[in-house]
C-alpha cells in the first residue's frame, strides 16, 4: 500500500512539474526593428476572448499586403522577426506576442487558446489600419504554424502561408517534448497530463493540429523543416504534405533542427521564402 501511494504522489509530483513548464517562460524581448533599421509602430490590441496583446506594426510604402507573424512556443514576437525582417522591403508587417509572450498579457495556451490572439490581430488590422487588413497572408513557426494553419483553413481569408518546422499532432509533440527535455515517459504521466489539459480547456487535443486541418487548406503553402528536427521529425512534416490539396512546396534544410532552419538556411531560406511571397501573394 506505502508503494503505491508513494508512486502516486510522484505521478502527481511529475505532472505538476509538467503543467508549470507548460506555461512557458516569459521571454524577455532582446531583438527590435531599431536592429534593422525598421520604423515600427507599437500597438496594442485584444484577443478575442479579451486577453490585451501587443504588436509590431511595419509599414512598407510600396502595397498594402500585410504578412501577420505567429511565434512558436517560449517565443516572442522578436524570435519572428530576426527570422524575417528583410520582407520589410516588400511587404507590410504585422508581428505579434501570443498571450504569455513578449509584452502580452495572460498565460500561454499551448496552441489551445493562441488562435484567439490571432483573430485579435486580423481584428485589429481590419478595423484600425482596414486599408492593410483585406489582403494577408500568415508565417507561423512551430506552435504558431498549427494555430495559422487552423485559421487559414477555416477562415478562408490568407493568400498564402508560410509553415515552419511544423508538427502533425499536439499530443505526439507534447511526448516527445517531455521525453526529450525531461526524460518523463508517456504514462502514466504525460498521459495523465493530456488528459487534465482537454479536460481543463475543454478542447479536443487535436483541434489545432495539422493532422486535423490540413486538410482544408486551400492557399498555397510553403513548409520549412529542419533535417535533424527531433521535435517535429521530417517524416511528420511529409504527413502534413501529403494531406494539403492546395498547390504547395516542402524544403528540408539540411543539417537545421527544430525552430534553427533560419541559421543554417542563411541566405538561401531568406531567397525561398522572399520567392515564395513574390509569387503568391
């Protein structure tokens, strides 16, 4: 009996430690446009579940087409835009700190809730610069992939997306994050874990995945992943490929792991993706 009801307080000891870490850090931000030579306008905006958000702003001169930016998890809105400043030439900028990033309020929803400060960005954009807000296209970046993914395909209003270094499922990247960073197997529990987490948001798991929404994606898609990627393995990014009807094109960047596919890109994956716009959007 002492057995058992000492596993059981490690099982609950564990998996405490999980939900703390699921939050994420609150990065502070160490990358600015003033890095770049950008003029950026900081504003402020709500989710629309009401969680109060902040944003880059960067206007471009040339057209009103905006790219919005969506950061992966422990990231913020500078992650983004060191990975993608130099589209300030061509394009309008949007970048954003999800809730529990950056400057933004609330605690981070792990993907479940992110979609909500993403539909306060296209909100914001429509009602308050409504000239830069009608032709959008999305970059998501891990986490963030999964939640502008979700969005493009049911919203129907993006041009065209960028995905990188992507997963197939949020419970299989939630295992493997575990056991890569904490060594803690699945059960009794990381499943224990997923199953508090659904309960808790009282949303399927797989609502945000791209195994779910891939397959309603009908703009054109850009996917980038690392070759040594063990997070989001390159064998679920062809899972992902494969599942998307709209016209698309997936570049594995040798030698890059999860999220590092701008450092070993160089300026190639800048050129890829500079092309992808220009052709797209």
């Amino acid at each position: 009996m002492w057995i058992f009801i000492g596993l059981m307080v490690a099982v609950i000891g564990i998996a405490l430690f999980c939900k703390q870490k699921s939050k994420g850090r609150k990065t502070p931000l160490q990358v600015f446009p003033q890095d770049f030579g950008l003029q950026a306008e900081t504003v402020s905006f709500l989710s629309s579940d009401g969680v109060p958000l902040e944003g880059w702003f960067i206007p471009c001169e040339k057209t009103k087409k905006t790219i919005i930016f969506v950061h992966g998890f422990d990231m913020n809105k500078g992650d983004m835009l060191k990975r993608t400043h130099y589209l300030a030439a061509d394009y309008n900028l949007f970048y954003m700190d999800c809730r529990g990033a950056g400057n933004s309020q609330g605690v981070s929803g792990m993907g479940l809730k992110e979609v909500k400060d993403l539909e306060g960005a296209v909100s914001f954009l429509r009602t308050q610069k409504p000239a830069y807000g009608e032709e959008i296209a999305f970059y998501g970046l891990c986490m963030g992939a999964a939640v502008a993914s979700y969005y493009a395909a049911k919203k129907k209003c993006c041009r065209c997306l960028v995905l990188e270094s992507s997963y197939y499922s949020f419970k299989e990247i939630v295992c493997r994050w575990a056991w890569l960073h904490t060594y803690i197997p699945y059960f009794p529990v990381v499943w224990a874990f997923l199953m508090w987490t659904e309960k808790q948001s009282g949303i399927p798991l797989e609502t945000f995945s791209l195994k779910t929404n891939a397959c309603e994606i009908t703009c054109p898609v850009l996917m980038l992943q690392g070759e040594r990627d063990r997070l989001a393995p390159v064998a679920n990014a062809c899972l992902i490929f494969y599942l998307i009807p709209a016209p698309k094109e997936l570049w594995v960047i040798p030698g890059a792991g999860h999220t590092s596919c701008h450092e070993k890109g160089g300026e190639v994956y800048q050129d890829k993706i500079r092309a992808f716009f220009n052709n797209n959007f």
